[in-house]
C-alpha cells in the first residue's frame, strides 16, 4: 500500500516562502555595497534631472525616475508602518505582523525606490535598446543582498519590486512629471542647456 508523504510549507509568511538565507554580510552582499547602490543610485536620479532639465527625453526621463524613485519610497514607507513586520535579523518567525512600530520590514523600501528608478528607462528605452532591461539587475542585487544580510524577508522583497515597478510604470506613462510640475520652470531647462 502507496502512503503519501504529507506536504510541507518550504516556509512561512504570506505566500509560505518566507525564511531565513544563509547569513552574508561580505563581499558584495556587505550592507555598505547595498548602501553605496542606493545613493548612488539617488544622486544619478536627482543629478540627471536637474543637469538635463525636461527638455530633451533622456532628461524627461530621468525626472519620471525620480518621482518614481520618490513615491515608491514614501508608499513603502507608509506600508512598513501599517505592516510593522519584524526583519529575520529581529525574529525567526515570518509570520510576526504588526508588532508595533519600531518594525518595518515590509515592504522593502529599498527595492521599491531602485526598481521605482530604472523603470521610467525601461518603459522608454527597453523596445529600442534591449540592453536597458539589464538595469533591472539593481534592484533584484539588492532584493538578494537584503535578504542575506536578514534585512528582508522573501515577501518583502517581491513585494518592494511591486510596488516600485507599478509606480514607475505609473510615473513613465504620466502625461509630464509630477515633481517636475511643482518646481520653478527654470527647472525644465537643466544647468546643461543653461551654461550651453
């Protein structure tokens, strides 16, 4: 007689894949290579707005990056108070939900920001340049390094890469930018044109 085995959840959370990586802060999982990553990353944004202005489409793009890049990290940041989730490096459970405000696990505000940012490029270049899609190999390096580093959790990550890629889509396809728009116009025009 045939017995089954009875099946088991690989892990835990929302969709039962949580758990906990093999801890790896060094080389180029270390916490201070995933930091240089996203401020380099927020310089990039800011620098190439205001350097390009609005007036040609590499430089509309990069200020769709940065109200991307901008809302995805306050979305994120207002779901990490509403999910107060504990991080791995806090707990062994991936279940622990609303445990008060000094955790903020999910989502990944991280990802959201960087998958936020290379979005607007994607959407505008990827058809005419396939290359541009390798940019979505930042924030799926960092997406792997948090959770190694027990910063995230699975779930927090995808979750992050959601939410930033649905607001960039968002921000790409915006008849102009937003943050753009609430700014004096010399703005439009970019320090580059201005000096030209």
């Amino acid at each position: 007689m045939f017995h089954a085995a009875p099946a088991h959840a690989y892990g835990g959370g929302p969709l039962g894949i949580d758990h906990k990586l093999h801890y790896d802060n060094s080389g180029i999982w270390k916490r201070s290579t995933q930091k240089d990553l996203q401020y380099g990353m927020i310089i990039t944004v800011i620098g190439g707005s205001f350097a390009l202005g609005d007036q040609s489409r590499l430089g509309d793009t990069f200020w769709r990056s940065l109200d991307a890049m901008t809302f995805s990290g306050i979305a994120s940041a207002g779901l990490k108070l509403g999910f107060q989730r504990k991080r791995p490096s806090q707990t062994d459970n991936p279940n622990d939900f609303f445990q008060g405000s000094g955790y903020q696990s999910f989502p990944s505000g991280e990802v959201a920001a960087l998958s936020g940012a290379v979005t607007p490029f994607i959407v505008r270049y990827g058809s005419e340049h396939p290359a541009v899609y390798a940019l979505a190999l930042l924030p799926a390096y960092d997406a792997v390094a948090r959770m190694k580093t027990h910063g995230h959790w699975q779930t927090d990550v995808l979750a992050g890469a959601a939410l930033g890629t649905g607001i960039g889509i968002w921000a790409a396809r915006r008849k102009s930018p937003l943050i753009l728009g609430w700014l004096p116009g010399g703005f439009s025009v970019g320090f580059v044109h201005r000096f030209q």
